[in-house]
C-alpha cells in the first residue's frame, strides 16, 4: 500500500513539475519586456545578444526614427552573428559592447524580425 502512495505522489509531483515548465516556456515567447526609450526624437530598442536575442518580441511606435542598440557581453555564439533581412543588414558583433542599427521609419503594421546567421534564434519588433 505505501508503494501504491508513493507512486501516486511521485507521479503527481512529476506531472506538475512538467505542467509549470510547458506553461512557462509558451508564455516567455509571447511576454513583451518595456525595452524602448525616446531619446532626441529617435526611438532606442535595446536587445541583449548571448544565446539568443533577449526580449525576443517588441512592441515600438510606427513612424518614427528608430535605433536598434545590440548589447553582448562576452557573447561568442552564433547570436553574435545578426542578420535583419529586411533591412539588408548582416554583422558580426563583437564579443562585449553595443552596436546600433539604424532603422528608417517603419509603417504600422510592420514587423522586423532579426535571426543569427544559422537561423537557430530570432527576435521580432513590431512597428503599431
């Protein structure tokens, strides 16, 4: 009977276990982080590059000026190789510092995506 118990209860804590990390990693997709700032009439995006681009989704104001600030810091993996095909834009950052893209005004409606060169992480900003 205590095996029965046991069981149940290691089953149980396992299901949940699983349940808080699937419902975890749906929602960070879908999170916005405040990561936009006007500075002199231009709109700065800061996103972080280390093993992915961190916030992945953004949401900025339509026409205006905008500049995409890539901070790394002792980034040495394929996030450091950034293309925003879009823009034409491809670049190797460097290991540690910032890096800022130009970005002219986008229409509403517009979404910008960003992927390393291999295509493995990505990141979108969305012009409202």
């Amino acid at each position: 009977m205590k095996i029965i118990i046991i069981s149940i209860l290691a089953v149980a804590v396992v299901a949940g276990g699983a349940m808080l990390v699937i419902s975890g990693a749906s929602n960070s997709s879908s999170q916005t982080v405040d990561n936009v700032s006007m500075v002199g009439g231009k709109q700065i995006i800061t996103i972080s590059a280390k093993g992915g681009y961190s916030p992945r989704l953004t949401n900025a104001k339509a026409g205006v000026p905008t500049v995409i600030k890539m901070n790394t810091q002792g980034t040495f993996d394929c996030s450091s190789a950034i293309v925003i095909p879009s823009l034409g834009y491809r670049s190797n950052l460097p290991p540690s510092g910032e890096t800022l893209i130009d970005v002219p005004p986008q229409n509403a409606g517009t979404a910008l995506q960003g992927l390393c060169s291999m295509g493995m992480y990505s990141f979108s900003i969305n012009f409202n």
